[in-house]
C-alpha cells in the first residue's frame, strides 16, 4: 500500500504583516514518526499562482509540493536537469545520517516571510562574511541567488561564494543589521560554464552579536538540523526552518557538497523584520509607494481583470484589444490609452511598450500594470502631465508578449524560478532572437554600394524564407509583427530584467560571427539620447552607491550601452523594429532581480516611475509634419522623408503625417513621393519642448497629372500638352 506525505496549503501571512497571527499558516510537509528520509525541497515558499486575484495583499496562498514515497524510493515530477558529474558528496565534517539529525518540519514553521535582498541587492556586500574564500571573485559578496558569472572562470566576477579546498569548516555568514525573524533559505549551486560545484547539505546558526552562536534544531531530536540543499547548479531549493528565529546574524554551514568539486552555493535568506523593544538599532528603510496601486503579480485571469477594472474607471481614455494567440492561446492583450482611444488622429504620435518577451522577467509586465493604473488615476485627478500625455499622444502597452512562459515561472513563484525557466514561449522559442534579420541583407547591400539608390535604407521587406508556412516564426512573434506593420509607431521600450542597464541598436555585430563588437545605427545620436533619458530617470541606475548586478558595471558608461557592444543577438525585436517600420525601439532591463518579490514591487515602481513617464514625453523630440498634395490639400500616405546625413529615412501615415526624431540641431529634410516633384526645406530643431513643425506640401509631376486625367477620362489641358511637348523636344 502506497504511504502518503500530504502537505497542507493554506493562506500565511503576506510581505508588510510583520510576524502574522498565530495559526494563520502551514509549513511544508510533516513526515510521519516512522519515516527516516528528511524532507527537502524544492517547495514553493508562497507561489504567487495559488494567491486569489481578488485579495489584497493581506494575506498569500501557500503553495507546496506533494512527495510520495513508496518504502525508500522518492518519486517526484521530472525535471529536466544539466548534464552533470555523479552526484558523490564529500564529508567535512561527518554527517549524522540517523533520524536525530534529520530534518523535522513542524506545524509551528511560518514560510510568509519575504526575502532579505541577498538577489535584489538591498543586503550590501558589507553584510556579507566568510570563514573563506577561494578568490575575491568568489567572495561571500558572490553568495547572492541567481548571481551570474562572467565568461572566465578566475576573473572578479565569478558564480557563488566558494570556500578555500583546505577549510574544513566553511561558513557564509548574512548580517541583517536588525532584530530579524529568519524563516528558510533558498540555495544552488555554483553558476560556471566551467565547473561543476554545489553543496548537498548544510546547517543553519544565529547569532545576535557575531560570537555566540546557536543551531536550529529538530524538534523531535534537539539535534542540530541537516538540511538538505541542491543536486544540480542552478534550481533554487528552498528549507523552511523547523522554528523561526530572531536574531542578527545568520550562518550557513555546509556539511557536504559534490565529490571533487568545493563548498560553493548561492543563497537567499527569507526574514521577516521584527520591532527593537529597546530602540538600539536604527530602524530599516521602508519599501514603499504613496500610490493607490495594485502592488502584487498578477497571473494571466488577474491580468485580464486588472486591465478590465482599468478600463471600467476610466472609460473616455481606454480601450482594450487583442493582437494576437500565444501558442497555448493565451491573448495578447493590450491596453490603449488616449484622448480618443481606438483611432488614429492625425499629427498625433503612436508610442507602445512591451513587456515579458522572457515570460520570467516579471518586472515589465507589473511595471506597466501598474503604469496603466497611475495614468487611469492621475487623468482623474486632472494632472497636467499625464493629460497632456495623453491628450497628445496615443500610448499602447502590452504587458505580457509571452503569457505563456509566465505562467510557467509564475506558478513556480518568485524565488524559486530560477535563472531561466519560463524564458521561453512553450515551443522553445526565445522571443527576441525570433524577428527576421535584416541586419544582413541591408549591409550587404551597403557593402555593394546599393544603398540608398537601388536597396532603400528603411522599411526592408520581411525575407522569403520567414513568409513561408514552415518558417520557425512563434504566433507570438508573428502577432507583434502585424501589429507593427498596422499601427504608425514612432516610440518604443521593450522591457527586460537581470540587469541594470538600457541597451540601443543595433543589437547584431556587424562582423559575422563577432560575440561583440559597437554596431552603432546611422541614429546614434538619437538612441544615446533616449537610453539615457531613461537611465538618467531611473532611481536605481542613479543610485552611486549601488552594485554591479552580476559581471558588468555599467555605471561607468552611464548605465547605457550599445546591443551589440554587450552581446551579439541576431533577430532582436529592436533592430527589427528599426529598420522594418518607422518605430525607434530600446531594451530597458529594469533590475537584477527578473522576479522580484512582490513587496518590492512598491520600491521598483518608485525607481521607474518618472523614467516611463519622461521617455513616453521623448516622443515630442524632433520634427513632426504633414506631406501634402498642393493640389487637393490631401495628405499623401508613403511619402519619404530624408535627412542629410543620416542614413535611415522615415514615411508618413496614411493620413500624411509624420514624425521624425532627432536631437537638436539644423537640418536639411527632403520629402519626396512617386508622382511628385521632390522638395527640401531646413528645419531646425531646439531643446525646447517640440516637436518642431515642418510641413510639406508636394506638387504632382506632369506625368503623373496625365496618368490621373487619362485614368477619370477627361481631356489633357493645353498647357500640360505643351509641357510634355517640351519635354519630348529635350530628350529627343
């Protein structure tokens, strides 16, 4: 007969509760007396899946993992793992195997904590210690979860705290700086492309002033606890401890780790702050917002509701709609937010951003949730800002390009989802390697001399081999080109986590095969532009006193870089954005945490905030007009216009209408159509507020004003007769 481990779920007490109430949460799994085998993970610490849409965030829904065990053999769901060494462990020291040393989970565990900030870098490299460590780049300052490494093993900026080969008795130590209530940890091993290194097991020690030091122990024993930790580099295993404590400090010791690697893990601490009676430590800054907002993760049914409540308050300024299907036929929805929603009115700019192309990347796609809330309110409240905002300006904001890797990482939870999983789209399809390459055809033909007389320098066609019905083309990606193709974009942010930073075309090395290499577009200046606007906005990427996420400190460049200058990604949605439509497009990676956990959301909405609003307002940066026929006064749709010296040229709408972004200066701009006499005019562009005004009003050709006369049937008039006469006399 089959012997069942049932674990409970039950609400716990959410971020900002402080310690709960008592009997307001379950922990894990309760093994029975008779069972020998310890309890491990991983288990969902409060996966944001099983929280109901309609609660606030009094309260979050524990989510765990069922572990059957027939006799001694564990059965668990698959997954799928790293191609690996066998997993022997090394002894330092000796672990008590017995039922004493076990880990016993007891029904009085609270797992509603939030994490410290080992990830999201609140916790400063300052708080963290070692008993040793093999180098600085893998120093207890590496000790963060999800930290990754840089390319060379050995260099400043490798994966994990790793412990010196001879200590015998390796510890990583955290320093809350307050009175705190420690619930679980989160672990893996190390991040190498080199090597193999993770712990097995280890314990756990607290101390209030960094000498004395007491265990957590089994409740059934009063031994020490053995918890056991990760089997492969990279899936965060989470242990809840059989009793919170409150202390300070905070240790963990690893007892065992893989047979011929080192001691080497990365960590997260969950920690609830508790009240100082005495008032000796100062109080810890608070993460939060003054903004009435829905500060939680919001599945694919809280989405939809959260969009439709936006779009019931505010209804003059709202529209929702669909672009497309994801491959689970998910709809890609998208809220529209404008004085006149659902129409395009003429001279006035499109401008979207796109969020959760990586369905782990979370940050984006709560970002403009929430951003679509804050304009609903402020409208209301008749801000001058956001109505102007949205009074001149059509803004589209697509929250989740990839609902189905989110709902993937989603279910997993914030802390356990790891590095990468949920990144695709469930065909396997990373998303911003998914658009067509134009990058080759365009310098290929420059490399001819082609450009910008036989090959135009803009709006290239889409390849034959990415139309055709077998073409590795995702719905999702197919979805974002229509919609492109049928909305006159002129702005654009795609919006990324795990990094620091705001990245410009070209994405793409020029030089085939280059891993890096500056790719700058003929719109350098304009890019640089807006990637710092927005860098220089940030909060967070304003901070002086902030760390590198992981291998790159781009601090020293200003917090931008160019794509390709970073890392080569052929077929990125911004070069394609670039040079398929009209659409200036950058990637925004927003933090180094890509699934924050949700009571820092207040905080990362606070770092963003003026950012999203100031780069929407960049939109205004430039020139902006209407190509007219002198004739009718009609505006003519496709025509072309040019600036002398930039290479990469824009088209107006099919009401006429245009606009074209560049920073200030003197320019000369072209406007030319098939049938008219092209004309050039100088427009000059400030640092004032525009967009500056340059209209064009375009007379037709005496061919083309034949072609129409002969196409409605009437008679040529006298003077275009002897106009064409004339012409015919010049060339014979």
């Amino acid at each position: 007969m089959w012997g069942l481990l049932l674990a409970l779920a039950a609400f716990v007490p959410a971020v900002g509760q402080g310690l709960g109430a008592p009997g307001t949460s379950v922990l894990g799994l309760v093994p029975p007396a008779t069972t020998k085998a310890p309890i491990s993970t991983p288990v969902p610490r409060s996966s944001p899946a099983q929280q109901p849409a309609g609660k606030d965030n009094g309260t979050s829904q524990q989510h765990v993992r069922i572990r059957v065990i027939k006799k001694k053999k564990i059965i668990m769901k698959k997954r799928k793992k790293l191609t690996r060494p066998s997993t022997l462990v090394t002894f330092r020291p000796p672990v008590t195997n017995s039922t004493a040393g076990a880990l016993d989970l007891s029904k009085e565990q609270e797992p509603g904590c939030p994490p410290l900030g080992l990830e999201s870098l609140r916790v400063s490299d300052n708080q963290l210690d070692a008993s040793s460590s093999q180098s600085f780049g893998l120093g207890p300052h590496r000790g963060r979860l999800n930290i990754q490494s840089g390319l060379e093993d050995g260099d400043l900026y490798d994966g994990a705290w790793c412990a010196e080969q001879q200590d015998t008795e390796p510890w990583l130590q955290v320093d809350a700086r307050h009175p705190t209530r420690f619930t679980g940890i989160i672990t893996q091993g190390r991040n190498s492309i080199w090597r193999y290194d993770w712990v097995t097991s280890y314990k756990v020690q607290f101390s209030n002033d960094s000498r004395i030091w007491w265990g957590s122990r089994n409740h059934s024993s009063g031994m020490d606890a053995v918890f056991p930790a990760n089997s492969d580099p990279e899936t965060p295993v989470l242990n809840l401890l059989p009793k919170p404590q409150v202390a300070r400090f905070i240790r963990l010791l690893p007892q065992t780790w893989l047979q011929g690697g080192a001691s080497c893990l990365r960590a997260e601490i969950l920690a609830c702050p508790v009240t100082d009676p005495n008032g000796l430590f100062p109080e810890a800054p608070a993460l939060g917002s003054s903004d009435p907002l829905d500060f939680r993760h919001h599945n694919y049914k809280a989405m939809r509701k959260l969009m439709k409540e936006v779009n019931e308050q505010c209804p003059n300024i709202t529209r929702i709609y669909s672009i497309g299907k994801s491959h689970q036929g998910l709809k890609l929805y998208v809220m529209e937010m404008s004085d006149q929603p659902g129409e395009h009115e003429l001279g006035e700019p499109e401008v979207r951003y796109v969020a959760g192309m990586h369905g782990n990347e979370a940050l984006g796609r709560e970002l403009l949730l929430l951003l679509m809330q804050f304009l609903c309110h402020e409208f209301l409240r008749g801000d001058p800002r956001v109505t102007r905002l949205l009074t001149e300006t059509r803004i589209h904001l697509l929250p989740s390009m990839n609902p189905d890797g989110y709902e993937t990482a989603f279910r997993r939870g914030s802390e356990l989802v790891g590095w990468a999983e949920g990144r695709w789209n469930q065909q396997g399809i990373d998303l911003n390697h998914n658009f067509a390459d134009l990058n080759t055809p365009l310098w290929e033909a420059e490399d001819d001399g082609l450009v910008p007389n036989t090959v135009p320098n803009h709006h290239l066609p889409l390849p034959t081999y990415y139309i055709l019905p077998n073409a590795t083309v995702a719905p999702e990606t197919r979805a974002v080109i229509d919609w492109m193709e049928r909305i006159p974009f002129v702005l654009s942010a795609n919006l990324h986590g795990g990094e620091l930073v705001v990245s410009y075309p070209f994405d793409m090395t020029r030089t085939p095969w280059a891993a890096r290499e500056l790719t700058p577009t003929p719109d350098d200046a304009v890019f640089r532009w807006l990637s710092t606007v927005y860098a220089g906005t940030n909060r967070a990427m304003q901070d002086p006193d902030r760390r590198p996420c992981h291998s790159q400190d781009f601090s020293l460049y200003g917090n931008v870089i160019n794509g390709a200058d970073w890392h080569t990604v052929p077929g990125s949605m911004n070069d394609f954005s670039y040079l398929h439509t009209n659409c200036f497009e950058i990637t925004v990676e927003l933090s180094c945490d890509k699934f924050p956990h949700e009571n820092e959301l207040p905080q990362e909405w606070e770092n963003n905030k003026d950012a999203l609003l100031t780069y929407l307002e960049q939109v205004r940066m430039g020139i902006a007009g209407i190509v007219r026929d002198k004739d009718t006064e009609l505006g003519i749709a496709d025509a072309v216009i040019s600036v002398d010296g930039i290479n990469h040229d824009v088209t107006t709408a099919w009401g006429g209408d245009y606009w074209r972004l560049l920073t200030p200066g003197d320019y000369m701009v072209t406007a030319s159509a098939e049938g008219y006499h092209t004309v050039t005019r100088s427009c000059r562009v400030t640092f004032e507020e525009g967009p500056v005004p340059c209209n064009f009003h375009l007379t037709k050709t005496p061919k083309q004003r034949l072609r129409e006369l002969l196409a409605a049937g009437a008679k040529v008039p006298p003077d275009l007769r002897r106009r064409l006469e004339r012409l015919r006399g010049q060339k014979d």
